[in-house]
C-alpha cells in the first residue's frame, strides 16, 4: 500500500485537516510547540503542519510508509511504533491523528490503550484531535460499495463489506501497478471499526480526557450527524 499511497490519496483534503488543527490549537492551545502524529503514514499532514512551524513528531507502524514520509521532510522526527503501545513519547502540546487512523483500532481494549497513552505523552492542557467514519456513514455509504480507478501506471478494484463485527468493515483491495512493460498485482486485506458516539465518549472520558468539542466534517462548529466526526480532548 505504501507505494500507491500517495497516488490514491492525491485529491484527500489534506488543507481542511491542516486548517482544522489551526483552529483548534489556536482556540485551546495557542501556545503549542510541539506536535504528534500518530498513524502519519506517508507523511501528507505531518510535513503541511510542520510547514505551519510546530515541531513535529510522525508515528507510524509501517516502515515503507515512513520511508516515503523521511524523503518528503528529514528535518522532522520518524518512529515506528504501535500506536496503541507508545514508547517514550512525552510532553506534546497536541497529537492528532487523522484520515481513518482511530478506526484502524478495532477492539475496545486497544482503543482504550491508544486513549490512555495518547494522555501520558501530552503536556497538561495538550489536545489529543482525532476524526473517525461516523457509523451512519459506514452503514449508509461504505457497506457493499466498490470503487475502482485505472490510471496509466496505475489500476486498483477495492471491494468494501460489513465484517462480522457490528459496524466493522472489510476491505478487499487489488492493485496492478505498471512495473516496466508489464503490470504487476498484489492483494491487500483490511479491517476497520466503527464506534457509536456514546462509546467514543465513554472511552475519551476513560482515559482522563475532557472533551471539548465534537465536530463533523471539517466544521468548526459543535455537531454530532455528518461522515466524519472530529474530537477536541484536552488533558486538563
């Protein structure tokens, strides 16, 4: 995936996810520093809000993704680790963790691991800032459907189906990527969860957590119905 990544990911709002932050920090936490990513990938965020001054932090599991993240900015620091299971990480004014990240988490346990050391690693007053899929946009839009792009070195068919989880899916993925004169495929599997609001809360609050704001899609405004629902935790 990581080689394609950038590819299938070219026209995602990586601005609006920038900006957003830009609010947030500016309105709970105008005197950050210090940033985390946590399931930066290949870097698009980390390197826009890096652009924008803070000292930033990328964490990803995936060793190729990062690998592509460290050609696009040296300067900023990369680490493989599970997020879910952070190693000496402490002190950050704000992490975020955006584009699906959170829904990657797919048991209870897990989420109130990643909850609980996203708190540890923040400085009192930090914000922890996530978005997941809203379980009506799962439901609603995501199960059953298909979607496919060919490109000229490019083509993928990607199948999305409910899993055996109440609100998780199933993603079957194909590529065929150009490789000289002949294309190459290879399969990817993933699965990802969704959580009802209550449930998000409940673990937020859980973990030490005050929530401050709860968005939809981008707006600065508190709302609970859109796709993806963006959180304001802070470690007060």
């Amino acid at each position: 995936m990581a080689e394609v990544y950038d590819e299938l990911m070219k026209d995602a709002p990586y601005d609006q996810w920038v900006s957003w932050t830009t609010y947030m920090l500016n309105t709970y936490r105008p005197e950050a520093k210090r940033l985390l990513d946590l399931g930066c990938g290949t870097g698009e965020i980390t390197t826009r809000l890096s652009n924008q001054g803070w000292h930033m932090t990328g964490v990803d599991l995936s060793e190729e993704m990062l690998s592509i993240a460290s050609n696009k900015d040296q300067s900023i620091q990369w680490l493989s680790q599970d997020i879910t299971n952070l190693q000496g990480l402490c002190n950050f004014d704000c992490i975020v963790s955006y584009c699906d990240v959170i829904n990657y988490i797919t048991d209870p346990i897990s989420l109130d691991s990643t909850f609980n050391h996203a708190f540890k690693a923040l400085e009192t007053n930090g914000l922890f800032l996530f978005d997941v899929h809203s379980v009506e946009h799962i439901v609603t839009d995501l199960y059953g459907q298909t979607f496919a792009e060919v490109y000229d070195d490019l083509s993928y068919v990607w199948f999305c189906d409910p899993g055996e989880k109440e609100y998780s899916i199933v993603h079957d993925l194909t590529f065929f990527i150009r490789h000289h004169n002949e294309y190459r495929r290879f399969d990817e599997h993933h699965h990802q969860q969704g959580y009802e609001l209550s449930t998000l809360k409940q673990a937020i609050k859980k973990a030490g957590f005050t929530i401050q704001q709860v968005c939809a899609d981008f707006s600065v405004n508190p709302a609970s119905d859109g796709d993806r629902l963006f959180f304001v935790c802070q470690k007060l």
